[in-house]
C-alpha cells in the first residue's frame, strides 16, 4: 500500500500513540452476523469488485456468485465511508497533504474539506479489483491510471474467501483465521482508501515528505492514518514467499511502533482475538478506534524472523530472516513486473459458493478496549 502505489508503505509516526489499556478482555469465540439495520444500509452501499486479468477478460464478483467475500468487503467499505472518526482522520490528512503543495499543484484555492473526503467515500467509493498481478503487497493504488480503483492481492482474497465459507459452527481456528483476515482486510482498505482519497483530490501527485513515514522520498499517508487511527503497525510472519501466504500459515502477529521503526512486539492470539473484533464493533458502531493491545513503553523488542521465514507489515515491509534491516525486494513498485491491465469489467474466484451459508463476523457484544 503504498502510492503507485498507494498501497506500498504507509507509515505515520509524527502523531501521538494513544495509551494503551492495562488488559483486553477476550470475545466470545461465536460468530454473531451484523444487526439487521447495519446489514440493510450495507447493502445498499455501491461496491463493485472485480477479478481483474492481464488479458483483459474481466469479470464481477457479485453477491451471487460469492456472497461471503462481497458481503464481507462491502460492510467493512460501508462502515469505513460513514466512520466518523476515519473521515475526521482523512480530511486532517488531506488538509495537510494540500497546505505542503506549491500554489501551482494545488487542485484549488482552499484545502480539502470534511464534506469534499465525505462525498468521495460515500458517492464514489473506488471499485476493488482482485488481481493475481499484485505480489509483495496487500494492496495499491495506481496513480498513474485514470480510474478510480483500489487493487487486492488474489491470494490473500482467496484465503479469505474459503474461511468465510466456513460452515457454522466455525472451530476455533477457523474463528480465529476469519478474526484476522477481517483484520487484514479492515486495515487494508482502510489504508488505501487514503491514497485513492489523495489520487481523486490531488491526482497524480505523491504525498509529500512530512506526512508519515519516508517512502523513497516522499510521504506516506496510509501509514498516516493507520498510526492516527490505531497507534500500531500490523506485521504478519509465515513461511515462504508472498504468493504462499496462506492465513493458517502465518505462525505469529506482531506490532509496530509507529514511533520507532523497527520496534515490534509479538502478539499472543488472544490480543488479535480480542483487537479484531474490538475494531470492527468500533467500526460497525461508529465509536472511535481502541488503542493497541499493547503497551509499547513497557515491551519487549521482538527478534528477527526464523530462518526461511518473512515477517510482513501491513501494508508492505518486508523483514527476512537474517536480515538487520527492513527488506523490499519482493514487493516492489511495480508488482511481478506486470501493470494493472487497461480499463475494463472480470473470471471467478476458484470453487463456488454456497449463497445460504452465513457471512461469518466475529464481534464482541459491547467494547472490549
């Protein structure tokens, strides 16, 4: 996530990290689906995802022939348009993004507003095209077409795509594998929805140095906002390249400080079991995000990934084993060496979908944090 990207690396460590709590209470392991009235608005929201080909040959995923995955993707999009605290995080980017351009590449003559980001989240949400192109990296925005859209790895979509079939009652696994994709997920689009704000206001211009953290050269305003919103960097670790990454592979979870790079903390699976869900009835409630599940100042520094294993942050840095330094030679700015084919609708996701089975969410019955 970054900016060709708006999809490669967003940092943000110039703010604040709130305090975290002194403990997080565990959820329930069951599932429990979105309240009839949050499900209704979502479903009328307008999202479109794609499985975009190099060939040109692109089809929708719709809700009939994956319900899962597009109900899934729809109700995090919907929530994140109409949270208050997100599009409060997003006009103060955008408003900074605006005050450090020249007069000459400002698109008008006053900053952003919060109605100006509103009406883009909430009447021109970007289309999510799921594209096997994209390597090394949980999401982007290209801002160098001219459509309005926001990339997905295939893999990562697939992996999602096959738990949130699971048929319920989930294990305890399968709960906690669905807990941390709708993490990934949430995290994910919330990340490249800044950049794809940014392209729509802004267009092709990069952000500038002094928004989050340095991404060879310029700033970076989805790391901004994730520091803003949850005081950590999300890393994931497994075995293996991007293109094996498989959610019951990943072997642990670790936090960032945003104000000190490098400084990650591993997670026990009852932190994500209870952020997870913590977030999304934050989200899906319209109450502002909890802090980490961590204390930072009072942490141990985690080591550096096994051998033969890669510890990768969401959005994209890359740590491998035996390495001092974060590395990012797998995902690149331009992904596989392949650009994102020309404008166009989309082939299905492998496997059908059984449309009865209930979208699994897994959410706490009041804050945990």
């Amino acid at each position: 996530m970054g900016q060709r990207l708006s999809c490669f690396g967003s940092s943000a460590h110039d703010t604040a990290q709130p305090s975290p709590p002194s403990s997080v209470a565990a959820p329930p392991l069951g599932p429990s689906p979105p309240d009839s009235e949050t499900a209704a608005r979502a479903r009328g929201f307008q999202f479109k995802l794609y499985d975009w080909k190099s060939t040109a040959r692109h089809t929708e995923i719709t809700a009939q022939t994956h319900p899962e995955l597009v109900k899934e993707l729809r109700t995090i999009a919907h929530a994140l348009a109409h949270h208050h605290q997100y599009l409060a995080v997003v006009t103060d980017i955008m408003r900074d993004f605006w005050t450090r351009l020249t007069p000459q590449q400002r698109p008008s003559t006053s900053p952003p507003t919060l109605q100006d980001v509103t009406d883009f989240l909430q009447q021109h949400f970007p289309v999510v095209r799921m594209w096997a192109g994209l390597v090394g990296q949980w999401g982007m925005v290209d801002k160098g077409e001219g459509d309005n859209a926001i990339y997905l790895p295939t893999t990562v979509l697939v992996d999602a795509n096959r738990y949130l079939q699971t048929p319920l009652p989930a294990t305890e696994a399968d709960a906690f594998h669905i807990t941390a994709h709708n993490l990934l997920l949430t995290i994910t689009l919330a990340h490249e929805l800044v950049h794809a704000c940014s392209k729509w206001i802004f267009g092709a211009v990069l952000t500038p140095n002094g928004i989050g953290r340095n991404d060879n050269g310029h700033g970076e305003s989805g790391w901004e906002a994730e520091s803003r919103l949850l005081g950590a960097y999300l890393y994931l670790e497994w075995k293996g390249g991007f293109r094996k990454f498989r959610m019951d592979q990943v072997v642990a979870y670790y936090l960032e400080d945003p104000t000190r790079p490098g400084f990650e903390v591993r997670l026990d699976e009852d932190d994500i079991s209870a952020w997870g869900p913590a977030i999304t009835y934050a989200l899906d409630n319209n109450l502002p995000f909890p802090p980490p599940p961590i204390n930072f100042a009072t942490s141990t520094r985690a080591p550096r990934p096994s051998r033969g294993y890669i510890r990768m942050r969401i959005p994209v840095v890359l740590h491998r084993s035996g390495s001092s330094s974060p590395d990012t030679s797998e995902p690149s700015d331009e992904p596989s060496g392949e650009q994102p084919p020309a404008t166009a609708p989309l082939p299905v996701i492998g496997g059908s979908s059984d449309a009865n089975n209930p979208l699994i969410r897994y959410r706490v019955s009041s804050p945990s944090v």
